[in-house]
C-alpha cells in the first residue's frame, strides 16, 4: 500500500524542479543525469571461501590590500577549523560503529555442472559482515542508523563506542517501512551520550555541514565537512543486483562521504544532527544524499515512547503542486498536494486515514496543521513528524471551496 509520498516525478516539469530523479540501473554512463548509478554506504564483506572480503562499491591577494585580506581570511579559515573541532568534540561521542552478521544466498553458474553431476542444486549460503555507523538517541542505548546497515537476513549486531567499549547484547528494535531508516537497542546500558537533533527544514542551501561516519568499516569516527548542496532531491537507489528503493526529499551534500559511513550523521556547525547519510552517486565527485532528520522524527518519537517503530500516515497519492502541474491540471493554486490517482491506485486509499476523514480525488491539501505546503515543505515531510493518533487540520481546496478537514492519523502496516 502506497503512502502519502509518492511524487511521481515523470510528470513534474523538466526545469525549475528542485527535486532530481536518480536511477541506478546499469547502463553506460551518458550526460544524462537519470542513468547515474546510486550506491548505499555500507561495507559488506563475504566469508566462507570467498577471497578479497570487501567490496566497496588559496588565500587571494590583489593590490596593496594582500596583507590585510590574507589576515582577514586566515582568521576566518582560523575560526571556522575551530569550530568544526568542537562540533565534533561534541558529537563524536555519540556516533558509533555498527557490524550486522547474517546470510546470503547465491547462485554459482560456474557450479552447474557439478551442480547436475550430484543432483543438486548451485545455491551456495554465506556469512556475511557488513559495517556502518549509527547515532545515539538516548542514554539508554537507543540507536538510529540505515535500514540497508541491518538487512532482513541480520542474524546479529555489535556497536563499538567512540571509547572502544563493544557492545554485543544489541537488539534491532525494527525498521522503517517507507524509509532507509532502522533503530537498534542496546540492551542494560545507561548514560550514553545521546545526540541533538535540529529541524532540518531550516537548513539552507551553501550551510556548513560535517559528516562523520565508520568509513570503509576500518577508520572509526572519521570526520569531513562540506555544505548542503540541494535540498527535496529524489533517488533510486540499489540494495541488491534484485532490489532498488525510491528515497525522496533528501539533503544533498558535497561533504566526502564513503562506504561505511551509511547511518552516520550530518551535522550543522551549531552541533545538531540534521540528517542521516545514506547514498552517494558511484561514478561522481561530492554528490552524497542524506535523509533529514524531520523525516525521521515521527518514527524516533515511537521508538522512544514505545519501544517499536510506527510510522503515521494519512493514505493518498498525490503530486507536490508546481505552475507547471497547476496549469497542466487546471489549478488555481500552484502550491499543496494534489490528490491525484495513478495506475498503481486512487487518491484516496479506501479504509485509510484520508478516507475516513472525508477526502476526495481532485483535492488538493494546501497546509498542515497551520504550515503552508510547498515544494520545499512537503505533505510527507510534516506527518513525517508525526506519530499515530495524531490529529492532522489539513486546509483543502475543493474546486472553489476552501475546506478544514481533521484526520487522525494512522499506522502504516
């Protein structure tokens, strides 16, 4: 069942669009921005037999002012090194290296003579490692990180502090279903250094940020910087050879971000954790994605309150209102989410939220809660925030008529 947050891109305009559209299937590398290939950040290593183990996919002077702007410019190089060392000074303590152990299955066509020769068949199982990087969200040992750091085939977790103390008593609490989000529970602990987390929305496009991560599973707590370089961007990106997940209204960074760093931090240089870094492009320079906090905050606050991962949400398909789309559909508004069906379903999803409430197909949801939606400020984004049982004041234009519509918010099964 699809949720509030599918924003069908093949139909936004072609320029103007601050979101992009990233695939990542295999295809020759060309110009066009849609063949680049995404890859997730964790490190994966393959035991039992298989060799190798990792596989990872100027000062300016001019005139007579040189000296005085060489002093300005030191001083401000100066100033801004030291503030990045005391972000990390305090955030470090609070990002920790994640190993997951489980299997996997494969196929060896190299076997299939051998396979036939004794009647069986050429599926091979091994154990694998993979290392990534979380975030402390409270001192009783609760963690977020990547869905893509704990697989389905996760058999167990160990998380090593900044100090070096190892835990192995570490239970995956779950996994977020519409997102490459995933929270763990270090079990009988007490007093860890939990992170602060900002409101990602405010961050703007050229802010500083630092990314800090267990880069290439081997150099713990390595720290980088660089700055938001677009914000509402849309991936595809690959989980395996046989799965590939949408991930939309992500923050893009040019900080250098590496296999192992996925579920580690992005910090601002006030010491907030405004996203959780997650993918990069394989064949680019500074393209890395991370996915903002906001669009966690919701689901933490379950963790936090219940000890399990719900996500709210309200049931409809729409499109993030654009002029183009506004014109194209015959709106009188060119900001909101217009509820709009496609071949994978209604609007409005029978049974939810949504339909309980009283919304239609042509709707378009124009504010939350008293926030006006826009192409910055999304549908998803706000109930994002939100925990089941919320109560969602949705402002809705219907036609001509401007309407307030209440909807409690639902559990995403």
């Amino acid at each position: 069942m699809e949720d509030n947050i599918q924003h069908r891109q093949n139909n936004a305009p072609q320029t103007g669009d601050s979101q992009v559209s990233v695939a990542v299937h295999r295809k020759p590398k060309t110009a066009r921005l849609g063949v680049a290939k995404v890859i997730l950040l964790v490190c994966l290593a393959f035991m039992s037999g298989l060799s190798g183990a990792a596989t990872f996919s100027l000062i300016e002077r001019s005139g007579n002012n040189a000296t005085s702007n060489s002093t300005i410019n030191t001083t401000t190089i100066t100033n801004e090194g030291e503030a990045i060392a005391k972000v990390v000074e305090k955030v470090s303590p609070s990002v920790v290296s994640i190993i997951a152990n489980g299997t996997t299955t494969n196929s060896s066509s190299s076997d299939s003579s051998s396979s036939w020769w004794f009647g069986g068949d050429n599926t091979r199982t091994y154990q694998t490692s993979s290392a990534g990087t979380g975030v402390i969200i409270s001192s009783d040992g609760y963690i977020i990180t990547n869905k893509h750091v704990i697989g389905e085939n996760t058999s167990s977790v160990a998380v090593i502090t900044k100090d070096g103390t190892e835990y192995d008593n570490v239970k995956v609490v779950g996994r977020d279903p519409l997102n490459d989000i995933a929270f763990l529970k270090i079990n009988n602990v007490s007093g860890l250094p939990a992170a602060e987390f900002g409101d990602s929305s405010s961050v703007a496009v050229g802010s500083r940020v630092i990314a800090i991560g267990n880069v290439l599973g081997e150099y713990q707590n390595t720290v980088t910087s660089g700055i938001i370089s677009g914000t509402g961007r849309t991936i595809t990106a690959e989980v395996d050879s046989n799965t590939t997940e949408t991930l939309t209204n992500l923050l893009q960074t040019d900080a250098a971000i590496n296999s192992g760093n996925s579920g580690g931090p992005l910090v601002t240089l006030d010491g907030k954790v405004i996203g959780i870094n997650t993918a990069i492009i394989e064949d680019a320079q500074g393209i890395g994605f991370s996915i903002p906090t906001n669009e966690a905050k919701g689901v933490m606050t379950s963790v936090l309150k219940n000890g399990k991962v719900e996500r709210a949400y309200i049931g409809v398909r729409y499109l993030t209102l654009t002029s183009a789309v506004a014109k194209e559909n015959h709106l009188s508004v060119s900001d909101g989410a217009y509820l709009k069906g496609d071949s994978s379903g209604p609007a409005v999803i029978s049974g939810s939220p949504a339909d309980k409430a009283g919304l239609k197909d042509g709707d378009v949801i124009t504010a939350v809660n008293g926030t006006k939606l826009s192409s910055s400020v999304q549908l998803s984004s706000l109930t994002s925030m939100m925990m089941p049982g919320d109560k969602a004041v949705l402002t809705v234009l219907r036609g001509s008529e401007t309407l307030t519509i209440t909807v409690i918010l639902g559990v995403y099964e």
